[in-house]
C-alpha cells in the first residue's frame, strides 16, 4: 500500500520507508497486463471493466466475506456510499489507501495495516441482496420494481440449520487476495466508510490451499472444483454464469452469488474409511478422477457399472447429484475457500452428555450463476435431500446477491440500477 | 504432501499425480541447506536440531497453535504418544503423511488435505504444560518432582477475562507454515493420533502480514516485533531464550512459552486520532520509529522530552512499560500472529441495549523466554495495570509451557524429562 497524499507521503519518503509495494501509475498498468506474475504479493487485477472481479478471476488464496444491513432510509445515502465504494476499491486494487490521507493528525480514512504488503492481487465484488431492494414488505429506496425475478430469496433446504447472524445481507462486500491481511483490511475500511448507513451483518475470513496449479483440495481432503465450467470460454461463462439481460436490464453482465457457511465434522470425517470417503464424494480422493475413471479430467460416467451391476458412482453421490446430466444441464461456478474459525466447546443435551472441543471449520461454499433458480436452488434441493455428505455437513450461513457488472471508471458500482 | 507406502504410492503414479510436491531425501536436504528458498511453499526447515523448530526461526506466514488435555492415567501412554507425534512431525516436516499409508482401503491416517502441496517451512513446537507434571493437585505420571520452577502457573492479571475454554492445556502443538492449510494440517493429524489419550482443549489458528523483508504490522496497523532480541546472536538468545540449566537439566536447550489470545476492538480503535495511535504505541505509525527519532530501528529513548518538558514517549505507552529499561533488564521474544475468527453478534445487557455484530479478532500473543518470572510476568504485570492500549484489548485466553529442547534422531519429543 502507498500513501498518496503529500504530507502523510513526504513523511514516509522522509522516514525511508516508501520503497515497499510502491507502484506508479504506469507499473500499475504493466503489472495488470502480465497475467499470473512471478510474486502473489505484486499481482494486480484491474477494478474497471465489464465484470466485476473476483468472479471468473483464478482464486487468490485468501478471501474475507462480509453481509452488511442497510440502516438509513435515504436513496441518497444508499448511492453516496456505492460511490464512495467504488472510489475506495478501485484505490485498494492499485495499492493505494482507501482514501487520501488528511494533512493533520486526525482519525485516518485508513488502518495502515497493509502498508509495505503489495497489491497481493486484490479483488473486491459488490452484491445486492433482497433487502435493497424490499424489506419487511417495505421498499425503501424505491428499487422494488427492479429486483431481478432471478434475485430469489432462498427456500428453506432439507437439513438447514442456519445461523440468523451468519445469514442474509442487504449489500455483500467479498474482497480476494494473496494475503490475509490486504483482503481483511479492503473490508474494513469499506465497512467503516458505511457507518451510520450500513451496519456490518457477518463477516468470515477464508483461505484457499495453496497448490497453484492443481485443483485446490478442501478440508475434508477431496479435490473442489474440477467439474467447473471453464472460465476461459465465454459462451459457457454466458451461459452459466453472467445474468440473463431479459430479466433486469441493469443487470447485463453481472451474475447472481449464493455463499453458504458449511460446517464439516472434520473429526468424524478422519474417522471413515477410505473406500467410504471416495463413496461419498464418486471420486477417488488422491487422484481426484471420477470412480472407474483414471484421471481427474476424464469425464464423469454416470452409466458405468460394477461386476454386480450397481453404479460405480453411488446413486447418493455428490458427484453423481450435483452433476450437469443430474440436474437438467444446469451448471453453477463454485468458487469456494474453506474457514477455519478455531474450537468450540459445547456440552451434550442429553446422554451421554459428553464435553468436547471440536473444530469450528468448513467451507465457505461460494457459487456464481446465471439464475439461481435453475442453478444453486434444484442442485441444492437434490443435495441436501440425498447427498451421503450431509452425515457429514451442516448448513449454518447462507445469503444470495445480485452482483452488479463492472464498472466504468467515472461510475459506480449498481448506478444501472439506480438509472444515474 | 508425498505418500511414501507403496501401494498407494503406485495408485499415484498409475494416476499420473505424484509429480506436485514430491521431494526426494536428496532434495530434501538441499531445501534445507538453502536458506530463504525463493519458494516459500518449498521451503523446508529441519525437525532435528538442537532446539525445536517454530522458536527462533523466521515467522512463517500462518500457524496453527492447539493445547490439549490429557485424559489418560498412564504414564506409558504419554511416552508412546511423544513418540508417535516425533516421528509424524518430522514426517510432516519432510512432506510426507503422517504417517504411512495402510496397503488397504481402511481408515487413512492421513486426512490428505496437503497432498500436491510442498512443505511450505513446516515447523511443529511441542510443549509442555503445569498439567503434565501435576492437575488437581494429583501426579499422574510421576513427573511432579520434575516441574521446572519456571514453569509457573500465571497470576491473574489485571484486565484478564479469560474463558477457560480457551485457556491452559496440559500439551501444545504450534505448527507454523507458509500456508494455512499445512499449518492446520499438522495439528489435525497429531490430535488424531492422541485420542484415547488426550482430547482439544482449544485450537487456534493465526496469520501474518506477508512483508517479507519487513517487521509485519499487527492488525492495530503498526509494525509488532521491532524491539525484539535478534534471534541471530547466540549470546541474546542464551539469555533471554533458552531455558537455564540450573532449574531443570532436562530443559536445556528448551524455552518458556507464553501464549496470550488477545481480542482487539478494532472499530474503537479505527475512529482514534493518528496522534493518540501513537501515543499509545509511543512509536510512529507509518515509520515505526520511536516518538522523537525518523528510523523503526533507531533506539527507544525514554530520556527523552518535548518542549513542555513532559516526555516524548508517554508514561502510559507500550512501548515504555514493556521497554527493557522499564523491566530490570528483563527481554522475551514475541512471535505472534493476528487471528480473525469472522464476527460475533451481542446484545447489550444494559441500557441503550445495542445490539451489534463487531470483529473477532486480535492478535495471538506468543512469547518465548528463559523464565517467565523474569519475563512475561513482571512485564505483563506493569503493562495489564498501566498501557494504555488496554482500552482497546482484552486478554481473553492464555497458557504457559515448557518447551523442551529438539530431538535427536531415533530419539523423541521431551525423552530428557522422562529420563529415557
């Protein structure tokens, strides 16, 4: 991060301290050009463009998530702050501070936490949820008539047990990067800015494994992600994945977000057998090949039988449900990052009665799609009816968002929404 | 990851995966004499050693710290854990699985969530807690006679609102990496191995900022370690690191270790003025010099005043009061990480009654010491009562161990104080 104000800039070159992720104007623009740079931390991915970052970006190996509720009851605010917003993102992306740093000695606009951390590849995609636009039956900002039919809220699944303070949001805020610490902080700062307008809902700190150029593993082991669509082709990307324009206009070239807090019983899991784990999921877990498959890239046989007659990929796998000829072609993006929030103790209810610590971990499942109602909701139906997983999985968040299209810079982020 | 057992080795190269990590013996030792590889995710540090890895060795960027409690009677028990978890760690450490795989499809005694990923520096610190030697008054495994005098059990501090599920333990796993699934790993498999014999008392895991070639900021924004003994002086870290011999033969080479969940209010702090930030710190923010001088590494000076002749560097800051000049000499070396375990929703007992969601966040305070009652104590002491950063943490968890010395080969893990 660089300090571009000049008092607060005299004061670090003077204190031999610039040097750092210090990036001109011009190496800004080189360094977004050449895709997948040598050092994570140096990364740049532009903020302006068609799309909003962060969705068919590759994976940064860090992402903080927030939910925000709106508070104010003014269009106005709501279209300041989306300003505001896309100031501050597009300056953190360049490695810059959220805003300009005062002359004087007052509260900054910025923690400074980031400073001397590069650019680390950050991303920051903007949501709108259902409360933008009605809450409580009520339409506050005179946005009603445009919520998408596609911005559903999500029905109650088979086994939900969600968490009213990890779920829903009027405005998601979910910022990518190669470090930790600069996603955290692109939040932080966009939350503080929104103070007396937005209060924050959830937030939830995420973390990718770091094989570059593997399918990255979750926690429980098994490859996620391989039977993506690939989001080096536009026309599945068109139609998988960006918003239909015959819906809401203002919402050509964006898509719509479903993120889900999954706990898993990691110690349950690590109890299983092998063969049972790779029944589970219709892979085999170290290669990551479908079952009968050899390699993790040949295509999933749903026909295929064993010497009995019974399909080599279970009838109640979650490859064999989740899958496009399961679900009437439907495919979704998945773009998730697994949680680790320590222990928890509790103490049984009933007998025994045990008193355990056991990890407070999961994935937070992250999926992007054209429509929710023909991606995530018939998929998830299936699943959380029949997947061998749920023995194992507990839905405890969830929220979903119309995230807008990029932006132009002179813009802001959702101002096709609000017609300005 | 590299799974060394055979069968399941010729089912990866029948797969065609085994490439991603695999690190031969002979690399392996290269890697290790290369210090500072360019890779961080092939970097590995030695298990063996004199001392135990995770102390003195440069901070990786994430870690992973556990205690647990042991709930076995027998003492060979204890011993033939240690011993299971030397060979794992140093296993682990290599790149390997925890342990070998079993020929068949039972139950893994991996979880595999690393396989593809490279050692990524690996270190695993044991330690050892007051309830190894003596709990509830009762010496399960006849070490009683053997607790070191410095292994004190920690006054009650000032401030401290401890939750006791978060604090003590009778053992400590840290296992720090360069990427949080490794580090997390680690602990995962060790804790595994222990049941029966032990269970989680509390888990943790932690990040840094990844400036490589600087001291890291905390999440207050402000460079954390400056002042710090450097780990390359031999003498420095014999006196403020290594445990004395006179006290306890069995530790030498071993170290004290205090570990401190510190909660951080992050929002409060973010509306402070830069100026009282610093006064606070009683250092420059951005520079990280010490109030009065232009350089992070210039020397504190307490003598210091301005031009009301009061002093530069505030009676109540942090700095001062954990200055060695302030503390009879006394110096610990802090490796500690922020931690981020998402958000928590409260409700105000008393009036106005608010009802918030703020940060779960703050810093994993890790010190290591000769004694903690030449160190941590009468420091923390001073700093509970009179910091004035305390208005803006809360200690809310905490424990003490005993680190022994490294292990020699064929040995394991604290044989000294067994006597075997």
């Amino acid at each position: 991060m660089t300090y571009d104000q000049d008092p607060p800039r005299r004061r670090f070159l003077k204190a031999g301290v610039a040097a750092g992720a210090a990036l001109g104007a011009s190496n800004v623009a080189q360094a977004a050009l050449a895709r997948a740079p040598a050092d994570p931390q140096r990364a740049v991915e532009p903020f302006f463009g068609e799309h909003q970052a962060g969705i068919v970006t590759p994976q940064q190996s860090h992402t903080y998530v927030a939910a925000l509720d709106l508070v104010t009851d003014k269009r106005d605010d709501v279209i300041a702050l989306l300003r505001e917003w896309t100031d501050a993102a597009a300056r953190m992306t360049r490695g810059e501070t959220a805003k300009p740093l005062p002359a004087d000695d007052k509260v900054a606009p910025d923690s400074a936490d980031v400073l001397g951390l590069g650019t680390s590849g950050l991303t920051i995609t903007f949501g709108f949820g259902p409360g933008l636009f009605t809450r409580d039956g009520k339409d506050r900002y005179g946005l009603g008539q445009r919520r998408p039919a596609a911005l559903v809220d999500l029905p109650r699944f088979n086994g939900d047990q969600l968490i009213p303070q990890k779920t829903g949001g009027d405005l998601m805020i979910q910022a990518c990067a190669n470090d930790a610490q600069v996603a955290f902080h692109a939040v932080r700062q966009l939350a503080r800015m929104g103070y007396g307008a937005v209060q924050m809902r959830w937030g939830q700190a995420g973390f990718l494994a770091g094989a570059r150029d593997e399918t990255p593993r979750n926690l429980m082991g098994f490859k996620d992600g391989t039977n993506n669509p690939p989001t080096a082709d536009a026309s599945k990307m068109k139609e998988f994945v960006w918003a239909s324009v015959a819906d809401a206009p203002w919402m050509q070239g964006g898509t719509y977000t479903v993120v889900r807090k999954v706990r898993i019983t990691l110690e349950h899991w690590d109890q299983m057998e092998l063969g049972f784990q790779e029944q589970v999921f219709g892979r085999e877990k170290y290669s990551g090949a479908p079952l009968g498959k050899k390699r993790e890239f040949d295509p999933v046989d749903l026909d295929s039988l064993d010497h009995d007659g019974n399909p080599l990929i279970p009838e109640n796998s979650h490859v064999r449900l989740s899958n496009q000829a399961s679900n009437k072609g439907a495919q979704i993006l998945r773009r998730s990052y697994s949680y680790n929030d320590g222990t928890d103790f509790y103490i049984e209810r009933w007998p025994p009665w045990r008193q355990e610590t056991e990890y407070n971990a999961g994935l937070i499942f992250i999926a992007h799609q054209s429509d929710p109602r023909s991606g995530f909701i018939p998929i998830n139906e299936k699943l959380a009816k029949f997947d061998l997983m749920n023995q194992f999985t507990t839905h405890v968040g969830s929220a979903v968002f119309a995230c807008p299209p990029g932006v132009r810079q002179g813009s802001f982020i959702g101002a096709g929404l609000f017609g300005t």
